[in-house]
C-alpha cells in the first residue's frame, strides 16, 4: 500500500472515529435526558399521594383548631373567658400552627428540585418520613419503626435520598394493602458497620414473587394496575442510589416479606 493509500485509510477510520464517538455522545444525552423526564415523571406521580398526605396530617390539627376556637367563642357567649382560659387556648393554637407549618415545609422541600450535594443527617430523613408517610400509613393501620440514627451522616443529594426512602416504603405499604395482610407492619433499621451505612426497609406482605424479583429495578416493570403503578419507582430509586461511589440498592426476600437494602458510605 502507498503512503497516499495510508493516509487515506487512516483519514477513514478517523472519520469513523468520530461518527462513533458522537452517536455515543448522543446516546448518553438521550439517556441522561430519558432518566431526567422519569425523574419528573415519578415525581409527579408521588404528587396525588402527597396531596393526600397532606390531607391526612391536616385533619387532626384542623380538627384541634376548630375546638379551640368554639372553646373561646362559646367562653365569650358565657362570659367566663378570662386570662387563663385564652392564654391556653393560643399557645394550643400556636402549637397546632407550627406543627402545620412545619409539615408544609417538609412536602414543599420534598418538591423543591434541587442538585445541591450536601452532608445531611439520617435522623433528618428519618423525621421527614415521619411527617410524610407516617399519617397515611396509620390510616390504613400499617405500623412503621423507625430507628434512631443518631451521628449517623450521609453524603449526597438529601431530597432524592429522601424520594428513594419514600419509594420504598409506598411500595411496602401497597404490598400490605394489596395482600390484605391484617397487621401490616414496616421496620426499618440503620446500622453503621465499618464504613458504611446500612439502611434497611422490611416488610410483611409475604415478599416479591421468585420469578419477578431480577426485573423489579427495571424501567416499567410493574406488576400494579395501569393506573396504580408506572414501574419506575424502583428504577429510579435504583439510579439515585448506585450513581454515588460505593452505593448499593439491593432487595432479598425474608420469612416474612421484603427486604430493601442500602448501602451508602458514612460520613
Ligand atoms: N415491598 C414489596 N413487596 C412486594 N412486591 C414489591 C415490593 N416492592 C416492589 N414490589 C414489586 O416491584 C414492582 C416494581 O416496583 P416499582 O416501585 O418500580 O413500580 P410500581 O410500584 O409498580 O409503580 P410506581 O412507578 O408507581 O412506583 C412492583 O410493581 C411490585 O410488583
Ligand atoms: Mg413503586
């Protein structure tokens, strides 16, 4: 072969080269963007439920609220409201108030996107399941332990940390619902072993089917009714957790149920 002839070749394969490396480039841009749009998607879809959770939590306090102001109105009508009685009934309003304030804060948080990567507490995530999920769960007489977590920290996007938590236990709670299990109940644990954090959320609604369990973190997959289950919560959850160094979002089934692990390194 002539040098012209070489260099021809070579120019070829360069070529090639570059079509390759920008049909790669576009790849990883669609698929960044595809993970993106599921984000939203899921995001969205947890919208309804934290509408109803929100309503959960409201009711009590709305209820208390309501008391406190007949007490007063009706203290007023009997003239017997003095110092005391509207000294207790404001703080008991102002708790009430904070409590609610509080709550909106965590779903408005919760809502916020946000890439920030930070240090943030466990015990924080923890309290902010609390908040979210632990009305509705009640409602529906599922019992939840959540461990004390205390010094335990993590590094890492807190919002999404929280939205994987979340996934999980909405599935646990869908599994116990779905199954008809009479004392529903989700334990989690946390326990720092040499470097990392170990996370784990179990349930008790009999476990995920043997010949489902290698596809339950692929996109779609779903075993829910159309309008119950899109089949990207774990998949995201999955994504979330495993693109930070040394992570691991695993599942086994126990006696009894489910049994999600994560796997994150402690800060
Ligand atoms: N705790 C569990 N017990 C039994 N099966 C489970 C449990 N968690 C998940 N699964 C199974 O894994 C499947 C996938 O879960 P995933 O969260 O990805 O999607 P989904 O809950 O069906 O829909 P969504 O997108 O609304 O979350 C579920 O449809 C269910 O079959
Ligand atoms: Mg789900």
């Amino acid at each position: 072969m002539n040098i012209e002839a070489l260099k021809k070749e070579i120019e070829t394969l360069k070529e090639k080269n570059r079509l390759l490396e920008e049909s790669l480039a576009r790849e990883q841009k669609n698929s960044l963007e595809k993970d993106h749009l599921l984000n939203q998607k899921s995001r969205s879809a947890s919208m309804g439920e934290m509408i109803e959770n929100i309503a959960h939590q409201w009711r009590q306090p709305l209820n208390i609220l309501a008391l406190v102001i007949q007490d007063i109105y009706i203290a007023g009508q009997l003239g017997t409201l003095d110092a005391d009685k509207l000294e207790e009934n404001y703080s008991k309003a102002n708790n009430v108030l904070q409590y609610m304030s509080q709550t909106i804060d965590d779903f408005r948080n919760f809502l916020k996107e946000s890439d920030g990567i930070e240090v943030f507490a466990l015990n924080d995530i923890f309290q902010s399941i609390e908040h979210i999920m632990v009305p509705s769960l009640k409602a529906h007489n599922i019992s939840i332990a959540l461990p004390q977590a205390e010094g335990l920290h993590i590094e890492g996007n807190r919002n999404e940390f929280l939205q994987v938590i979340l996934n999980i236990i909405k599935n646990a709670q869908d599994a116990i619902i779905l199954n008809n299990i009479k004392k529903g109940a989700i334990t989690i644990a946390a326990t720092h072993r040499d470097s990392k954090i170990i996370i784990s959320i179990q349930d008790n609604a009999g476990g995920i089917a043997t010949e489902n369990i290698d596809k339950i973190f692929d996109p779609y997959f779903t075993t829910k009714h159309k309008s119950q289950g899109t089949g990207i919560g774990l998949y995201m959850s999955k994504q979330i957790i495993e693109k930070n160094k040394d992570s691991k979002l695993s599942v086994a089934n126990t006696k009894e149920g489910a049994n999600f692990t994560i796997e994150v390194p402690a800060k």
